[in-house]
C-alpha cells in the first residue's frame, strides 16, 4: 500500500510537533535535575582553576619580563645615551653635521624608536678628537643635564 505524499507529510509534522513536545519537556526536566546542578558546579570549578592558571602565567610573565629587564640594563655595553636634540642643543652643532659624521661612519650611534642616541664616551671622544668644536663648558653641561634627569 502506497500513501499519497500528503498522508506522509501531514504524518511527518505530526511526528515532528510531538518529538518538540518530547525534547522540551526533556530540556525542562533536565533543567531542573540533579545531573544538570552537578554540570553547572563542574564548570564553576573548571573557570576558578582557569582563573587561577591564567593568574599565575601573568605572574610568571612579569617575573621573567622584570629579569629580562634587569639582565639587559645590567649587560648592556651601551652606557648612557643621549639623543641628537641634547646634542645639537648643549654644543650648538646642526643635525646635519651629526648626520655627515653617522654617513662618513666616524661616530658610533644606535637607533632606539627611529632616532640617533650616542653614548656619552662617544660624545666625549668626538670632542677629544675635534670632530665636534664646541665650548667644553657645553659638554659638561650636557653631561651634568643628562645625569640630573637621567635618574
């Protein structure tokens, strides 16, 4: 016997009404059993043991970010530096005559954000060697400005 598509589809949402009285009547149940509680408190101690790993990490990040920051501070062999505008500013000299010196490579400098920085040796040692012709006033006073706001 053949049922007619009609017979099959007004059985199948029939089917279907009753298997969504079914399921919601077994997700109130289960809502409201003991299986249900016990769930919630397994994830409830789950985020607390999340929350307590998470902590520690971030703890143990910043304690090894703090030694990196002491290692590199105490081993750093670039001493003190100074910027390009302290520079030109306490031993009156342009920027281009310190770019002309970092072209023809007769000072030594680093790059820190995109800017020059040059050791106070190597300031000193560019005046020593007359590289730089400035009033030796200025260069203590460069040194001393630096030392006041370095701290």
């Amino acid at each position: 016997m053949v049922k007619s598509m009609e017979v099959i589809t007004i059985e199948s949402k029939v089917y279907s009404d009753i298997m969504k009285r079914l399921d919601a009547n077994r997700k109130e149940d289960f809502f409201e059993s003991k299986a249900y509680n016990d769930i919630l408190k397994r994830i409830e101690v789950i985020n607390k043991d999340i929350m307590a790993i998470q902590s520690k990490l971030f703890k143990d990040i910043m304690l090894r970010l703090d030694l990196i920051a002491r290692f590199v501070k105490n081993h750093s062999n670039d001493e003190d530096s100074v910027d390009e505008h302290d520079i030109c500013l306490y031993l009156n000299i342009s920027k281009r005559t310190l770019q002309r010196l970092r072209k023809k490579q007769m000072l030594n400098f680093s790059m820190t954000t995109g800017k020059p920085r040059y050791t106070i040796s190597e300031v000193r040692r560019m005046f020593d060697e007359g590289l730089i012709r400035s009033n030796p006033d200025n260069l203590k006073t460069l040194i001393e400005n630096f030392k006041k706001y370095d701290k």
